[in-house]
C-alpha cells in the first residue's frame, strides 16, 4: 500500500498532466520548520514534492480565492469544510474544484512539539503517527512522543477525520485519538467569571496585539474584498495597536466571523498569532453559540443558508429585555 | 572602548541599584512567550529564553504613539505635545541581543540625519541598552553572515559575555562608559584572559551558524539588483498571506503610518507601524498601485533589506535574527529567498 | 536634497498652525486653497522653490501631501490645488474659510531651474498637474529675462476641468509666453483644439534645441508626453517631471515613497527621465 | 433628535449623582415615535440617551453598538418594532439573530449585561419606552458606581 504521501503526488502528478487542474495546492516539507508549509504546484515535476504527514496543519482554503478555476487542493476534513463555506458564501465555485481528500492522522501544535522537543525540534524533517505515538524524524535520530501530548488541541474533538464529498481519496483512515475538549477547563472558567474578569483577561492578551492581522489573513472565512477594519472613510477602528482599538477590531473580527456562524473552529487565527494570543477561546465559545441558538455548523452542506441570511420567527429572545439581577 | 568584569553574582546587585534610579527594561516570559517588560526584581528576568518576540526596537519606535494632540474650538485649533513617558531618566534596557542591538545601529542611520526622526532619536539619547552575547544559537540565526553582528558589536552601550562566573562587560558607547563609572565599585578592570575567552565565545557561535543563512553577502546588493525580474519573487510569494508578521517583528523595519484619533473637540495625531506587506501601503486615492501585487511587495522587502538599505544608509538592514523565517505561518524564508533569487541571477557591471 | 530652507532639524512630525484664508472652486472636484501661517515667524522661515510641497494637516481627518501651486515669491500665503479624492481631500473640499489648518515643510527637491538659465522652457500639464507647473510658471514670468521661449501647453478631460481658468486667459494675453490649450473632449462652447495633451504636443512640434521639457499630470499622460518628446528629439536630461507616489511624513521616514533605493519624499518628486530611467520601474 | 424627546428629569436619590451617556438606536417607525410620544407625554424619564434614528432595527449594524463602547458609551440601547410589525416585513428578524450574537459577544468579551439592551416597542409604547429608558439608566448607572474610576470601556 503506497503512503499518503506517494499517492498525492501521484494524484497530483495526474491531474496537472491531464490538464485538469492547472495548480494543485498541497503541502511541502522545508528544513527548518516544524509545520509543513503550503506549495502552489503546477508542473508534474513540481508536485513531486507533495507530501503529507501530521505536520500539514496549515489550511489551504485561505487561498481558495487566489485559484484558477481548474484546479486542486489537498485537504483534510476539517479543510473541506471551509472550503465548503466559501462555496456557501458564493465566494468560490465548485465546478473546477478537485478535492484531493487526507485521511487525517490528526494534526500536531508547533507549540506542544517545541514544548516537548526544545531545540531539536529545529531540525525535524518528517513526522508520523503509528498508533497512539507521534514518530519525529530528528537530526539525531527518531523520537516517539504520546500523540495525545502533541495533537493540535481541535484535533481531540475531530468528527471529520475522513473528509467528506471529496473526488479523491488517499492514506489510510486511522483510529482517532478523542479526549476531552482541551479547551473545556479554561471556556468553563471563563464562562464562570466575572464580567470584570472576562474583560480583564481580554485585556492582557489584546494589549498585545500589534494588528499584524496574520488572523485575519489566515482565516478561511475573512474573504471580503475590502475589510471593515482598512476602512477609512469612515473609520471604523483606529489603526493605533492599543488595548482599547485591538478590543474593537477583535470583537469586530469576531462578530463577523463566529459571530454570524462563519467559523469552522479551525483554530488556524490562533496557531498563527505572533504574540500568543488565545483566539479560539472566543472563536469557540460564539461558535458553540451559533451551534446551540440556530443548530447551525458552517462548513457542512454547499446549500445550506448561513444563518444571519435567514430567520425563525420562532427565534430566541433570550438576549432580550432587562437583565436579570 | 573599555572593558571590565562584573563577578555574576554581582549582576543582580547592580540591577538592582540601577532600578532604583530608572525603569529598568528586560526579557520576562509569559504566556509562552518573552517580552521586555519593566521589571523590579532580577529574579524576573527570563536569561534563558530564546530572543524576545516583539524586538527591542520597539521600545524606542513602539508599535504605536502619540505625536501631539489637538483641541478644537470652532475654527480653531491648539496643539499640544503629547504626555512623555514618565521615564525622562531614560530606561536600563538589559538583555537585549547583538542583532537587535545592530539594527537599532540601522535606525540611527534610518531615522537620523537629516531631518531626524525626533521622538526616537529622543529615546536613544536618553535610554542605556546592556546587551549581552548569545549563549546559544537557533537554526534561523544568521546574524554574523547578514550583518557582522558577532564580530563588530553595536548598537548597545554594554555588551555582557558571561564566561564561568565572570562577566566581560564591554563599553561600546560614551553612554556606556559613563554607566561603568556609576557602578565603578562593582567593577574591576577586565584582563585579557577574559577578554580572549569572550571573543572566542562569539567567533565560535559565528562558526557554527557560519551555514545557517544559505547565500553569501559577497557582492549581494548588485546581486539581488540583477534579480529584479526574476521569477521567484513571483513563487515564492504565492503562499504569502500578506500579514504584517515579518514586517512588524522585525528590528530593523521602520515604515509607520500617520494618523488621526478625533472626537467633536479635539483628539491626537499617531503613528502606528504600517508595512510594506500591505497592500494599502502604497495604495494611492486614485487607485494606482506602484506594488499592487505580493510579488513586488516580497521584492520591496527583500531588496530594502539587502540592497536599498546599503546604497542609502551604508548598511544591510537585515541583522539576521531569524524572527521573519521561524514567525512566518506559512514558511517564507528570506535567506532561501535571496538565495533562489540571486542563484541565477549575474549582476551587470 | 533640496537647500531650501527648512523649518525643523529633527522632525518631531507637528504642524504649524495655519489659517485658511480662502477656497477657490477650479472644476466640479478641484479647489485651490489658500494658506496663511499664524505665526509670522513660520512664515518668514518656510521658503519653497517651485516642486516642492508641504503636508497639510486636517486636524481629526489626517494629514497628506500637495505640492505647492503658489509662486515661491508669494510669501504672504501658500496655495495647493487639491482634487477630491480620499479621506483627508474630502474633508478638505468641506472646509469653511477660516478654519485652523496645519502645514508640514517644504520638502522634496525643485524644479533646477538654474540650470534651464538662458533656455526655452516647455511646459507641459494635464487635468490638476499643472499645479506644481504653476509656481513654475510665475518664476519664469518674474526672471522672465532668464529664459528664452516660454511655451505653456495644458489640457484636461473637457473645458469645465481646466483649472486656474483666470490665470489661463491672462497668460493667453502676455506676449512673453505662448499657451495652448486642449481638450479630450469639448462642449458646444469651446472653441480651442480638442484631443488628449501627447498627440496636441506632437502636432505642435516643439524643438528640442536648448529647451528643458516640464511635464506633469496623470500617470499615463506623462508616459506618453515623454515618448512623444523622446520622439521630437528631446534628450532624457531635457526632459523634467513630478512623480505622484504615496507619501505620509515626507521626510524619509515612513518607508512607503520609495523607488528602489530612492524616496520621492526627499530626493524628488522631480526627476529628470534620464534619472527616472536608472531607477527600477516600480513608479 | 436626541435628547429632544426625554423631558425633565426627577431622579430617585441613588441614581442622582451618577452622570451616565446611553446610546440608543432606534427604529424610526416605531420606537423613536414611541419616545417621540413619550417626550411630547411628559412622562418622566432621565436625560441620559442620544438617540440615534434609523429606518429599520435591521439597519442597526452591530458594529454600531461596538463602536458606541469604543467611543466611550456607557449603555448601549436597541429597539424597534415588534416581530411581525417590521415596516419592510423582515428586518427586525435579521436584526433579532445579529443582536442575539451581539449579545453574546459582549458577555463574552467582558461587557457588563447591565450595559447593553435589545427591546421592541411599538409606536404606541411611550409608557414602554420611558420604563426601559428609566431602568436602563439605573442599571448603567449601579454598573458605573461599581466601576468607579476602572477600565470603562
């Protein structure tokens, strides 16, 4: 049975050389980096180096706008569904589109590795999972780590390990590794907190922002074409990083993105802040809301309206009226 | 310049005394990550961590800053200069690294004469800096190849080297000397033994990242010029996401942004960093673009860095910290870059 | 680097307050404005060259650059020429007379016109470039002397968006100047030549012989004004524009005016072609 | 508009002190009649509300709100028309899921609850009007007595 990785760059290989697709988008390795990084493939020769291991995190959806209309993108389930958002959004078209679905191992946290690895992890070159071990390639050999101590914390409560209405299929499916929600403890003891304490722990983090805006950028849903945020006339949150103006631009980010039910929880804002920013606990907790007052899950059906285009009359009003004392 | 030696326990000691009289600034880890802050105590300094994230340039051209306010009253306006920080004592900055430290040498050159750049020229003159040489280095380190930063240290007033339980502080500045006059009591003249295990210290760090930065600076400025219409500013910006990461992490960069904060009766005029990443940048009111594409916007930044920089300033910008290589979430790596760009390349003469 | 004076060595990026005295209306989107420093010592102190040009600050809405329109002899008030266009424009355009103002500068380099001692002059402008031509213009009238032929061509998209049309007619009346005037499109009531700036400058064949060629306006105008005057025999030393580029703090610092290792900023926005030519494209 | 509609106050003691700025969006088919009404009523309410009128409760963008707390407000108040009385059918159901999302990221990000509040009135609930203006300024202002001299916003 070849690898996952031999069977996209033979996926790939065939698709380019047919013609039908003119780019496949996938995952490269490059010294030096924990994750792998994205490749724009467009010659058979090119998409040699094509690969897949549980360092592909990145996803690919954040330049489904860029894409020709013939071609292809190597995706996880998680992917497929922010690319299905987009299709959603009538922000990319399906025909053209092929999917070249992973059956994913699960996905590692550049954080955790370099956590448990310390410098070696510099001179990673490849990882797989066998079982419920995380195998790195380093420099001074192989080292084996318990999955669940590296899996990107969305992986623990993955339901798409298997991508869906994908044309193509590679690697095995693998038992996933389930936990409790990683991030259960801490939206608990947010959620129990003050309202002071709330804005409080927001301050510390968004103090220091310094609006790189790699979140947005990187975020499969954020695909406007002029962002309320680079606005001018008028101006709708100053361009200062101070704690007050990053405040306003967050939560604008917010409301747009989870708050109108758009987020997938693909946490992708989170892993690429550069100051550590803990995002998806405000990505989630507006998700799960979308979830629990609309039964809305983005992502998951082409069709499906989002959920600020559309209204019950039977909706709820919970959020209605004088607070209760 | 004069040298001295502090025994290392005495380092905190002298931290100590010297925060009595001014903030003292230095690394302090938190949320997985190090930052300078201010600190109190010594035991708050995090030696052991890698560079601090946000670098020490921004303590001098902070990501964002008040350049005056302003008060309307009907048709008229008053100005007024904006609160200073309470630090006119100037701050002790300790633990910075030499390639931080290089490129605030840069920004002298960048925002200084002519027309100098006021508020961070204020804050140079007022502020000390004790750098302090690497103990160890990261694959994405290649500050010696970009900018000679371990063999011509400056930028700082002290430069720190612990070597066993001696410290070599190296005065780099005037500024400097006069700092080791005010601790002369914890400081004895540094001998050459010390002085030699110091450099070798630094010549062997030099040596072992002498590989990391994968092109050569020999001749680089015409080489990347010759470049211009090469095809890998094109494929290697493809992934970019057009995020301000590399840019604004970065030591040496510069570019800000002018702006208004204003309510109905006055507000205040700011500078935030803006960059070249972005492609408002250079985006004009009527809608021309000079660099409209990720293309030319990775080139700009490429070629400042290696090219620009020396033509104008005399200086590579790039001290080759490696924050834009290891902080970029989807693995651009400038050294490939010039490396791929400047393979093919031949500069004409 | 231009030996105009300058107000400030170290630049802490804060305007001297000025009055806006008055609001002249030019086309359906281009006024001029006319400024005049609170303090008299400002004013004794900013001395422009033509090309040059200030930031002009509107508190609350921002600050951006125009390059001055008034004669550098004028040294009771400055005047810009600003089209609507963007944030702090619009607001410009909405000020009433009389209202605090803040001015930046000067800076940038100048037209060397020095150098075009005992020449002809050739000045080219469309649509609102003929602004910084202006200041141009009046200091050739005032060392009319200097120079030898003064020849003034100007065009615009259609009659109603020639600005400073006053001045047009009076300039049409001097003997010691010639000004031709197009349109690329008329209306029932003009009567002059019609058809865009570069084709007019060809039929009219200026020679190139001891002229120094000045030229500004859109973008794409002045790549075809340059062609066309490379094609009449004009050397790229001889032939002299004003860049348009995306400026903030006008002093080199803010990062975003550069052409290569060049800042529009400081070391123009007036470059002969011949320099523009040694520069990469990125204009 | 604004303060137009609210006539003079008479305050209980506690709430005195306490100057508090509430901006209210209102639908200007109804709530903004309603406190149009309640104004011209004479019904007691304090003076603490800008209003801001607009054509439709789905016209309140919820950046809006959050640039209301930017600048500085201190309450933030939302009405318009009642489900099923929208002037153009089904604007006030949009507005209904966005503020309800709204809501929640306020509370999420640490906004007090007292501070922001979502009613319908109809153009003939003056006396609606003047109640939810009157609880809401006390509730504003027992959030700011709390907050004496803390982070506001």
């Amino acid at each position: 049975m070849p690898s996952a990785t031999e069977q996209v760059v033979e996926q790939a290989q065939a698709l380019l050389s047919s013609g039908q697709a003119e780019v496949v988008l996938g995952y490269q390795r490059a010294p030096g980096f924990v994750l792998a990084r994205p490749l724009f493939a467009r010659t058979p020769e090119q998409a040699e180096r094509l690969m897949l291991d549980p360092g592909c995190v990145a996803d690919l959806s954040s330049y489904a706008l860029q894409l020709p209309q013939k071609a292809a993108a190597v995706v996880k389930g998680c992917d497929v569904r922010s690319f299905v958002g987009l299709i959603q959004e009538k922000q990319i078209k399906p025909e053209g589109l092929t999917f070249i679905g992973w059956n994913c191992p699960g996905v590692v946290s550049e954080r955790k590795v370099r956590q448990r690895l310390g410098d070696r992890a510099d001179t990673l070159t490849a990882v797989r999972r066998e079982g419920d071990q995380m195998i790195f390639t380093l420099a001074d050999g192989e080292q084996s780590l318990p999955a669940a101590d590296v899996l990107a914390d969305r992986c623990f409560i993955c339901k798409v390990q298997q991508p869906q209405g994908v044309q193509v299929v590679v690697g095995e499916p693998i038992t996933p590794i389930t936990s409790d929600d990683p991030l259960g403890s801490e939206l608990q003891r947010l959620h129990a907190a003050s309202p002071d304490e709330r804005r409080a722990f927001w301050a510390e983090h968004f103090e220091r922002c310094i609006r790189c805006y790699a979140c947005r950028e990187v975020c499969p849903a954020c695909c406007c074409r002029e962002c309320i945020i680079d606005c001018t006339r008028p101006v709708w949150v100053p361009r200062a990083p101070t704690e007050q103006d990053n405040f306003l631009f967050q939560q604008i980010r917010m409301l747009h993105v989870p708050g109108y039910g758009r987020c997938t929880d693909c946490g992708e804002c989170e892993r690429v802040c550069p100051v550590n920013i803990p995002l998806r606990l405000l990505t989630r907790t507006l998700h799960d809301d979308i979830v629990r007052l609309y039964n809305y899950r983005h992502g998951l059906d082409s069709e499906a309206p989002v959920p600020m285009t559309v209204y019950d009359t039977a909706d709820s009003e919970a959020h209605m009226g004088r607070p209760k004392k | 310049m004069k040298a001295y030696q502090l025994r290392a326990e005495d380092l905190a000691k002298l931290i100590l005394r010297a925060a009595a009289e001014r903030e003292v600034w230095a690394p302090v880890r938190r949320n997985d990550l190090t930052l300078f802050e201010r600190i109190t105590d010594p035991a708050q300094i995090d030696w052991e961590a890698d560079n601090v994230r946000v670098p020490l340039r921004g303590l001098f051209l902070p990501v964002q800053e008040a350049l005056f306010t302003f008060r309307k009253e009907g048709a008229e306006v008053t100005l007024a200069a904006p609160q200073d920080e309470p630090t006119l004592a100037g701050r002790l900055i300790i633990g910075a690294r030499l390639c931080d430290a290089a490129a605030l040498e840069y920004l002298d050159r960048a925002f200084g004469d002519p027309l100098a750049d006021a508020p961070y020229r204020r804050r140079r003159e007022r502020d000390l800096i004790v750098a302090v040489t690497c103990e160890k280095e990261r694959p994405y380190c290649f500050c010696e190849v970009a900018s000679e930063v371990l063999s011509r240290p400056r930028g700082a007033d002290w430069l720190l080297t612990r070597v066993e339980d001696r410290l070599l502080v190296e005065v780099l500045s005037e500024k400097g000397e006069r700092l080791a006059q005010s601790f002369s009591d914890l400081l004895s003249e540094a001998d050459s033994q010390l002085l030699e295990a110091a450099r070798a210290i630094r010549v062997a760090i030099a040596g072992r990242i002498s590989n990391n930065a994968r092109f050569s600076p020999e001749g680089l400025p015409a080489r990347l010029m010759a470049a211009w219409d090469s095809p890998v500013w094109q494929s290697e910006s493809e992934r970019c996401l057009g995020c301000g990461i590399c840019t604004f992490l970065c030591p040496s960069c510069q570019c800000f942004d002018i702006c208004d904060r204003a309510g109905i009766l006055g507000g205040e005029r700011y500078r935030c960093y803006d960059t070249c990443q972005f492609a408002s940048f250079t985006k004009m009111a009527s809608g021309e673009n000079p660099r409209p594409t990720q293309s030319e916007r990775l080139r700009n930044r490429v070629l400042h860095k290696f090219a620009y920089s020396n033509e104008r300033f005399g200086a590579t910008a790039c001290v080759g910290c490696g924050r834009c290589v290891y902080l970029c979430p989807v693995g651009i790596d400038i050294r490939e870059v010039v490396e791929m760009a400047t393979k093919e390349a031949v500069p004409v003469e | 680097m231009s030996e105009a004076a300058r107000l400030v060595p170290a630049v802490d990026y804060v305007p001297y307050p000025a009055r806006l005295e008055e609001v002249i209306p030019e086309t359906s989107d281009i006024k001029t404005f006319r400024l005049r420093f609170l303090e008299e010592t400002v004013a004794a102190a900013f001395a422009h060259k033509p090309g040059q040009f200030l930031t002009l600050s509107v508190f609350g809405e921002g600050e951006a650059p125009f390059c001055i329109a008034s004669p550098a002899s004028e040294r009771e008030y400055l005047e810009i020429s600003v089209k609507r266009v963007g944030k702090v424009t619009d607001a410009l355009h909405e000020l009433a007379p009389g209202t605090t103002v803040g001015i930046r500068g000067p800076y940038g380099n100048h037209f060397a016109l020095d150098e075009a001692r005992g020449k002809k002059l050739l000045v080219i402008g469309g649509g609102i470039g003929l602004a910084p031509l202006r200041a141009l213009i009046y200091d050739a009238f005032e060392h009319r002397a200097d120079y030898r032929d003064l020849w003034i061509i100007y065009g615009a998209r259609s009659p109603g968006d020639l600005v400073y049309r006053r001045e047009l007619d009076q300039w049409a009346q001097r003997d010691d100047c010639r000004l031709d005037l197009t349109v690329d499109k008329g209306d029932e009531e003009w009567k002059g030549h019609v058809g865009f700036v570069p084709q007019f400058l060809a039929e009219l064949r200026p020679v190139s012989a001891d002229t120094v060629a000045y030229t500004c306006g859109p973008p794409i105008m002045i790549k075809f004004v340059i062609q066309n005057l490379l094609q009449l025999g004009f050397a790229p030393e001889q032939i002299v524009t004003t860049l348009e580029m995306k400026m903030k703090c006008g002093v080199g610092k803010c990062g975003r005016c550069n052409i290569g290792p060049k800042y529009v900023c400081l070391d123009g926005p007036v470059f002969t072609y011949a320099e523009l030519q040694s520069l990469p494209p990125e204009y | 508009m604004a303060g137009s509609v609210s006539a003079p106050e008479k305050q209980s003691e506690a709430a005195q002190q306490e100057p508090v700025q509430i901006v209210a969006f209102f639908c200007n088919w109804c709530t903004y009649a309603a406190a149009d009404l309640a104004g011209s009523s004479r019904l007691e309410q304090p003076a603490v509300v800008r209003v801001v009128r607009l054509p439709c409760s789905g016209r309140i963008r919820p950046e809006l709100v959050l640039a209301a707390f930017h600048r500085g407000a201190d309450g933030v108040l939302v009405s318009g028309c009642h489900p099923g009385d929208c002037h153009y059918a089904q604007g006030n159901y949009f507005a209904r899921r966005r503020l309800a999302m709204l809501s929640d990221l306020l509370t999420a990000t640490g906004i007090d609850r007292r501070r922001v509040r979502v009613e319908w009135c109809s153009a003939a609930e003056a006396l609606k009007v003047a109640q939810v203006i009157r609880e809401m300024a006390e509730d504003v202002r027992e959030w700011k007595r709390e907050h004496q001299g803390a982070q506001r916003h």
